[in-house]
C-alpha cells in the first residue's frame, strides 16, 4: 500500500512549500511595509470541531521552525528568470528568515481550533500556507487514514476522461490549469502525485504550479503574484477610500509591469473597476477572479476594458475560485476569442477523493495596527471582518449592500 500520507517527516518539509505570492507579497513588504503590525485569524468555514489536532499542531509547529532555505532552493527561486523583480536583499532576508512561534498563538475554543498570527507582517505572512496545509493533511490522515496514491490519481485520470469526452479538440487546445492546492490540500504527497501525473501525462493543459518546491522539483513555470491580504493591509495604511488605489500603485512601484495580474475581489469587483481606470488597466496585464459567478465577472471584465478603449484579447483573466472541469468548460465557452485566460485549481485537484469531504479553511489578515480591515467578496459568505462597526462603515465607503450585516467569515 503507498498510502496519500508521510508520517514519518513534517508535514511541512520545505521552506518552498508554499504560494508563491507569499514570496512577491514578502519582498513588496520588506521595502515598503517593514515595520507594520498584523494580525491573521484561521477560520473554519465548514465548521468542523478540530480542537483535538493541536498536540499534532504543535509538533509540527516545532518542526516547521527548524526549516530554512537550502542552498539548491535559493538558486532556483533567485534564478534569472525571477532575478529580473526578485532583489538582492530579499534574498538576504529569506536566506535568513526562519519562522518564529512566539507570533503564532494555537487554543482550544468550544472544541474548535482557534489560531492566531500576531505580529510583525514581514515576518507572519509566511505562516498563512503551512499553517492550512498543516492543518488539512492532519485532519485528513486522523479522518481518513487508509486513503492511498491510487485514489487519487484514479479520481484525477476519471477528471480526463470525462474532459476528453466533453470538450472538442479546440476547446482543450485552449485550457490551460495550475495547480493552485497546497492550501487544502489532501496531503503534499497527494499534491506531488498530481503535479507529477499531470506534468507527464496531461502536458498541454497542465501549464504551472503556485507551489515554489514542487515548480522546483519538477521544473515548472512558477505561478501568482498577488492575494487579497495586500489590498486589505492598505486599508489601516492610509485613507480607507483610497487603500485600493494605493495597494495598486505600491504594487506597480515594487514590480515595475512584472507580476502583472491583480485580484479583484477585495471590496467587491464593482468597486474595483471603478478604481480600475485606463491608467491601472493599461500597467497590469490582467485581472484574477475569486469569487462570485464567473461569466458575470467576465462580463464586468470584458465591458470594463472595452469602455477603456483596450481590446480585452490582449489580457489576461484568471479564473480560481472552487474550480473543476466541469466548471471550466462553461467560463472557457464563454470568453474564448474575447481574451486570453487560465485556470488556478485548487481542492479539486489535491483533495478530490472518493468518500473524503475537504476541509473549508482559511487564514485572513484581520487587524493593522490593531485596527480592523475588511474583505467583501463578491460571495458574501467570504466576507471577513472582526469588528462590526468597521465593517459598516467600510459597506457605506464602498458602497457595498451587506446583504447579511452581522461579520462574515
């Protein structure tokens, strides 16, 4: 039996073993927000109790403190390909950086787990995937113990088969899918089993990982630039109105056109493309889509860039929100021709199963300074903010209808 999981290593073996817009967001931090306070909060979306994995938690936690970038890694990831935006000096700072658990604070609460980030945000941001991908393959291997290699990639050669029956020879010409699942996944052995199968079996569709070791091992385009925890720090940085244009700009000034694709989904689409004028929308080469309804989204999009006087087929849109196949034939369907696109897979790729339920968990930047921020999704359920008042308040600033006006998660 080659089961999905190590129990004899961390979960967490690598300092790679990560997004790889942890690393973009890293260095754009450490020049331009060194000294900023932050605060992260692990939530558990489908509710599940989990309190009883903290003595594994906290293993594993130890273990992770002990990691540090290894010689081959540091060559690859300041290679010159990414020596064109990555620095000198985050290089420095990353060959020295190891995880410090005084920032991180794990409790039981009502029998659920309840984790905490506190502290420098140059130095806590790169809690956010391990601490997921910890706590998913704990739960998974506790739930669901006798889940072996073979499951998986069973389920993801049926994914091929179904696709190949579905879509005509054009369509698959067309797709292109990254791995987007370290964060949920079933177990990084899962993760590398899919990565590998589809790098060797799948290679016209399969274009790239988030994941920098498993880019690093197999030698595969690196993919990411931004997440939603850059345009919420902002918002405590400066005038709430404009944080959005802010984290913007800060990101041009730090990348100068590289990394070029920018999430929409902070404070709702709508206002992002009223921010989103001829000045952002000619300096980024696309924009990723998070949440909401798809086609909708591509819509907005589309009719944005064509108010602009820019012809959409040249950008980018990045679909990555609960991706399956069957999900992207419709988005493909409906954008083909209009512009250039992708798909970044996450659960369904790495934690797809026969008879395991993936967890719903996130880590989200909660407070700046100790003052609240806030996300509003174009899916109201992944709204976050702590406090109830600043959520309010940042509803009227952005003209955002809190359909449901308790916090969300």
């Amino acid at each position: 039996m080659d089961s999905a999981f190590d129990r004899d290593n961390g979960v967490i073996q690598s300092l790679l073993d990560t997004d790889y817009y942890t690393f973009t967001m890293m260095q754009a931090v450490l020049h331009q927000h060194p000294n900023v306070e932050v605060e992260y909060q692990f939530i558990v979306r489908s509710k599940e109790r989990l309190g009883h994995l903290i003595p594994q938690l906290r293993e594993e936690l130890e273990k992770l403190a002990g990691l540090q970038l290894r010689e081959g890694e540091q060559r690859f990831l300041f290679n010159k390909r990414f020596r064109e935006y990555l620095t000198p000096d985050f290089e420095q700072f990353l060959g020295l950086f190891r995880f410090n658990l005084r920032y991180i604070h794990v409790a039981e609460i009502d029998g659920q787990l309840n984790i905490r980030v506190r502290g420098p945000m140059l130095h806590c941001i790169m809690f956010e995937q391990p601490v997921l991908a910890m706590v998913s393959e704990l739960r998974n291997r506790d739930k669901y113990p006798e889940v072996e290699l073979a499951d998986v990639t069973r389920q993801l050669y049926q994914k091929f088969e179904w696709l190949e029956k579905n879509a005509s020879r054009e369509e698959l010409a067309e797709l292109r899918v990254s791995d987007f699942s370290t964060r949920r996944r079933l177990s990084f052995r899962a993760q590398r089993e899919v990565v590998n199968v589809m790098r060797s079996d799948f290679p016209g569709v399969f274009v790239g990982t988030s994941n920098a070791h498993l880019a690093y091992e197999f030698d595969l385009p690196l993919i990411g630039t931004m997440a939603h925890q850059w345009l919420m720090v902002h918002q405590q940085l400066g005038r709430l109105r404009e944080s959005q244009n802010a984290a913007l700009e800060n990101w041009v000034h730090e990348y100068r056109g590289r990394l070029g694709i920018a999430l929409t989904d902070c404070i709702s689409t709508d206002f992002f493309l009223k921010d989103f004028d001829l000045y952002f929308a000619k300096l980024y080469d696309g924009l990723r889509q998070d949440s909401g309804d798809p086609i909708v989204w591509a819509d907005k999009v589309l009719g944005r860039y064509k108010e602009l006087g820019i012809d959409p087929r040249t950008k980018d849109l990045m679909f990555s929100d609960g991706l399956n196949f069957e999900k992207c034939l419709p988005i493909l369907r409906h954008v083909r021709g209009k512009a250039k696109f992708g798909f970044g897979m996450g659960t369904s790729l790495a934690c797809d199963v026969e008879g395991v339920e993936p967890l719903s968990i996130v880590m989200k930047l909660v407070r700046v300074h100790g003052e609240p921020v806030v996300k509003f999704s174009d899916d109201p359920i992944k709204n976050v903010c702590e406090d109830a008042s600043f959520l309010r308040y940042a509803a009227q600033v952005f003209n955002v209808t809190l359909i449901n006006p308790q916090l969300g998660a």
